[in-house]
C-alpha cells in the first residue's frame, strides 16, 4: 500500500463496499459477504496449505470455536436468559461489541489449534490431517452434547445479525495484509523453507516445529474470525453446520487456486463461492422436475481437484501472487521441482 | 459380570470391524505413505452394494457379502488406476488431497443418486435375531463379524507371508525404489494394494451396516477416521499393529461408554480422538510401529 495505486484502490474498493451496502438486494449482499468470509478462510489455509506445506483440515473446526464464542458473546442477556438458562454467570450478563467478540473467538480457535498442534507438528506432515479432522468431530461432539452453553442439536438461531459487509471485507483486508507481510517475514521464509525440504530447513537453524506451529495457529485465528463473521452472517449456528463439507471446500479454494500464492488463495475463495452458488440454482431448478440433484455442486468441485493435482498440481496460479505477474516472474516457482528424481519413488 | 461379560462382546465386535479396516489403511500406507481419507468410504460401498444385493437381487447373505468385497475391491483398484498412479512421483500432500477428493466424490454420488436418507439393511431373520444366553443378548451377527473378522485376518497374514505378490508388498513397504530396481512390478503390487484394502473395508461395512442396521451416503466417514486411531495405536504401516489396534480401540471405546458416568457417553467420539492426541503425543509410533527416522 505504499504507492498512490494502492491507495486509490482502497478508496475506490471502500466506495463500492459502501455502494453494494446500500443499492444490492439481500441475497447479492449475502453472497458478497459469504465471498468475503471464504477469502479470509482460503487465505488463513493457505498458511498451513500452501505454506508450511502441512495439511490441515481443521477449518471447519476452528470456524465452529469461533462461531459459538463470538455468538455467546455477543447475544443479548436477556435471550441468552430465556435460551440458555444454565449459562455461568459471567458469561450470562456478558455482552460484548463485535470487534472484542470476533478477537475473542480468533483467540480461542488458535488456543485449540496450539494444543493439537503440540502433539502432532512434531511427527510426519499427514498426522497433522488427520489430528485436525478428529478435531473436527470433537468440536461437532461437544457442541451436541454440552446442552447447558450450545443448546446441543438445536444450536443457536437469532444471533444479531453483525455482519455487515463493511465489516467483512474490512476484515478480509486485515487477514490478507497480515498474512502477506507474515509470509514476506523471515518467519514466511522459514516456512517455504520447511516446506521444500524439512531436514535442510533443519541445518540452516530454521526451527521447524516453531514455524509450522506459528503458522498454524495463525491460521486458526483468522478461522475462528471467518467462523465468527459466517455466525452473525447467517444467525444461526448448529454443530451440524461445521461438517467435513465445509473443511473440504476450503481446501478445494487454496487447491484450485493455486497453493503457495495469496493472490491463488483469493482467487480461489472467489471462485469456490461463485461457482457452487451457480450450481445450486441448477440442483434446486431440478427439483420441480422431481429428480433434484443434491450433491451435484459437490461432485463438480471434487471432480475439479482431481483433475487440478493431476493436470496442474500447483493450481490455477501455480505460487505466484499478482505482483509478480505485474513485475517479473519469481526466481523459483513452488512445485517446480516436483516430479524430480530425487523423489520418484515415494 | 455378566455385564462386563456383554461389553467385552460388544469390544470384540467393534474392534473387529475396526482392525479390518485399519489394516486395509495400513496396508496402503506402509507402501504410498498415504492417509486413504476415501478408505471409510468404501465402507459405504460395500454396505451399499449388500443392500442392492439383499433387497432387491434376493442373494444369500454370503454371496452379498462376497459381492461387497468384489465391488468394493474392484472399485478401488480403478480409484488407484485413474486417480493415485498419475500422481507417483509428486509430493505425498498430492495424494492426500486426491484422497479427499475422492471421499467427497463418493459421499455426493451416493447422496445425489441414492439420497442422504439412510436405508435399513436387513439381514435375514436367523443372523440378526437377538437371544438370551447366559444372561448375554447377542445376535449370531456378533458370532459371524467375529469369525469371520479372524478368518480374513488369518487369510491376509497368509497371504502376505506366503504369496509372491504378498512377499512384494511387505519388500515395497519397507522401501519402494529397491524393490523397483528388484524386477518387481510395484505398480501392480500397488493395485493389489488397493483391491486388498478396498475389498476388506468393503466386508467391514457390510457387518458394520447389517450390526447397526442403516447405511447412508456417510456412513463409513467417522469410522474409517477412527480406523486410523486404531493403526496409530498398532504403528501404521504395521498389519499386526493394525489388528491389535483395532481391538484396542473397540475395548477403549465400549469401556469407556459402559463405564464413565452417563452424561458422558454422548462424548464417546471425542474420546477416541483425544486418545489419537495422547497417543501421538507419548508414543508417535505405536506399538509396533518403527521410529520414522528423517532421510536426507
């Protein structure tokens, strides 16, 4: 943002978010929201994903912290009196703005992913994948059977609807310049470097474990904000909301878009919201007809990952961000030297 | 005691079905290095493919379950051919995310041509009768799930030991490019691999869908997510750590059901993957699992 561009950029994109508030009907805004809301996920994946080069698949699991905290947070004492009665004291007359609240639900989403992260980012990359999917259904666990604080099965409906889209995108600005100056960092460096080779990354002095751990967790904050965003987007939360699906798609965006790039990232959170919004439609128009398609959006997505690792295993951007495609190509792209020798058998 | 006595049987049928499809992971593993997040689903497949089977070809339930293990083994020596054989050769991730692919893919095709609503499967009366016997309720589908859980193991560890293909999948677990440079074909061993492992988890479904009488376009997910708690708990890679793990994880997961207070039963997934946690926290390896060590 140091050139007067990036600066009429933000204006001009500040002046369109305040126009679409105002002239865009409720479901264009609502899906200009949600492309928000998916940015900041891809974008907070991509760390991990793309990155550090784990694999995390704890999204859903880290949006569901962040959705329930932010909405016991924010809920108006008096319904939380009539909806949840068993609620501890303090947390009962707790009414807190927006802002606090999303930290808050950022913060407990990144505590959660410190504590998985301490068994498992010391062990092979894949351990972590499944860890963070049996996160998933801890947190789905608990959020069915702890009655008292998240109403179980019936989850939590009339949330205040906080989620403008001034602050979604608001908020998406700060997630991706976070994330893109932590990935420039030498911490960012580290990264890559961790992710290209583990053991040399080791002998330099790179400290492995703390890397990915850094970005993890960071990657956990941003979900838990996304999660709490998506919560008083749509007011309503169930432990049913925060399933695999959801964990899928966001890696379907940072896959597709292109893993190792922010700009991918974006790209594909833009892209993985906008397409299977256009897909529903198509399942729902069926439906008249008696033979609805449900799944069909999902089919497409998974059959368009398969297709990416095979045909173009870096993504439609392949590492590379926007500015260097304004500037000059990147020295070394991620995933250049796959398929190497080196690595052939494995 | 007869109490404890009727938990131990539920273990005993729990951890069967998971230590069938622990070593089918297991299997995979010990060779590509890679987490099957599709495996659960062949789970589906084969519970699936024993309704079609049950209700409307009218088989005896044997041949049903045999025709689960065939589809659901061919079918994944085709997932191999078509999605994992491109990909030899780039990065383990690559796999992982392809795994995913393929469980959502499975998991919406059902749901978009059979429908999310779960279907009973019935099997017939005189295996899924419920009796009293020394003061014991089981069903002769517990006696069958247990037996013939034994039965495969019994014939998988033969096999292993004894079959050339076999002997090349334990010489390809332990390091693949040796054995490539051996004269073997590891793209065949690889296939066997998969057909092996989709076959066994494709039988685990059917018991686990005719023991709790319903399957559903998800029902293999969470315990093919649990199967791998069980290999963890043997050593992945490992076939014998795959079987004791699964029978490990049965008797935790029932004990801990049967014996922690009521209101914590609801928990008893959490439990298991919070066991995952501890695991890797103080024995990464399991029990029979080597120490990976770092190669350059």
């Amino acid at each position: 943002m140091r050139s007067l561009y990036g600066w009429l950029a933000l204006g001009a994109g500040a002046a369109l978010v305040v126009l679409a508030e105002y002239r865009l009907n409720d479901y264009y805004q609502r899906v200009l929201a949600v492309v928000a809301i998916n940015v900041i996920l891809a974008v907070s994946l991509s760390l991990t994903n793309g990155f550090s080069g784990d694999v995390s698949l704890g999204h859903a699991a880290f949006m569901a912290i962040g959705a329930y905290a932010s909405a016991l947070l924010t809920m108006p004492a008096s319904m939380k009196l009539l909806a949840l009665p068993d609620l501890p004291a303090w947390l009962a007359r707790l009414e807190l703005p927006f802002a606090l609240a999303l930290l808050a639900a950022g913060v407990l989403a990144a505590l959660a992913a410190f504590v998985v992260g301490i068994p498992v980012l010391r062990l092979r990359g894949h351990y972590l994948s499944v860890a963070t999917l049996g996160l998933m259904v801890i947190v789905q666990v608990v959020a069915l059977n702890w009655q008292t604080v998240t109403r179980g099965a019936r989850g939590l409906n009339g949330l205040p609807p906080l989620t403008t889209l001034l602050w979604a995108y608001g908020w998406m600005l700060v997630s991706v310049i976070v994330i893109w100056r932590l990935v420039r960092s030498p911490f960012g460096r580290a990264m890559l470097a961790v992710r290209e080779d583990e053991l040399a990354a080791a002998c330099r002095g790179v400290r492995v474990v703390r890397t990915r751990m850094l970005a993890f967790v960071t990657g956990a904050f941003f979900a838990g904000t996304a999660g709490a965003l998506w919560a008083h987007l749509i007011t309503a939360i169930a432990p049913a909301s925060f399933s695999f699906f959801i964990t899928f798609n966001v890696v379907a965006m940072v896959v597709i878009g292109g893993a190792g790039s922010i700009t991918g990232a974006i790209l594909g959170g833009v892209l993985m919201t906008l397409l299977p919004e256009w897909l529903r439609g198509i399942e729902t128009s069926l439906a008249g007809s008696g033979r609805p398609l449900y799944g069909l959006s999902q089919i497409v997505i998974a059959l368009l990952m398969l297709l990416v690792m095979i045909f173009r295993p870096q993504g439609l951007l392949g590492g590379r961000e926007l500015t260097d495609l304004l500037r000059r190509p990147p020295p070394v792209r991620p995933g250049e030297n796959e398929g190497a020798v080196g690595r052939a058998p494995r | 005691m007869t109490y404890l006595l009727q938990q131990t049987v539920n273990a005993l049928n729990l951890g069967s079905i998971y230590a069938l499809v622990a070593i089918g992971l297991t299997i995979v593993y010990g060779i590509l290095r890679l987490i099957n997040f599709a495996h659960g689903d062949m789970m589906t497949v084969g519970a699936y493919v024993a309704l079609a089977a049950l209700s409307a070809l009218v088989l005896p339930v044997w041949s049903a379950m045999l025709l689960a293990m065939i589809v659901a083994g061919a079918i994944g020596i085709v997932i191999e051919r078509l999605a994992y054989r491109p990909l030899r050769g780039s990065r383990e991730v690559a796999m992982l995310i392809t795994s995913l692919a393929i469980s959502s893919l499975i998991q919406n095709s059902a749901t978009m041509t059979l429908t999310a609503q779960p279907r009973p499967l019935r099997l017939p009366a005189e295996l899924a009768r419920r009796f009293e016997w020394a003061g014991l309720t089981i069903a002769p589908i517990d006696g069958l799930i247990l037996l013939l859980s034994i039965l495969l193991m019994v014939l998988l560890s033969l096999f292993v030991k004894y079959t050339t293909i076999g002997i090349a999948m334990r010489a390809c677990s332990e390091r693949v490019w040796t054995t490539h440079l051996m004269g073997v074909h590891v793209n065949r061993v690889i296939a066997v691999a998969f057909g092996v492992s989709a076959a066994l988890a494709g039988i685990a479904g059917v018991l686990w869908s005719g023991k709790f009488g319903l399957v559903d376009p998800f029902t293999g997910f969470v315990p093919g997510l649990k199967a791998f708690v069980a290999a963890v708990i043997g050593g992945v890679g490992s076939i014998p750590g795959a079987m004791v793990g699964g029978y490990l994880l049965g008797f935790a997961e029932v004990f801990f059901v049967a014996f922690a207070p009521p209101a914590l039963s609801g928990y008893r997934d959490a439990f298991v993957f919070v066991l995952l946690l501890a695991i890797l926290l103080v024995r990464p390896a399991g029990l029979f699992g080597l120490e990976e060590g770092r190669r350059a």
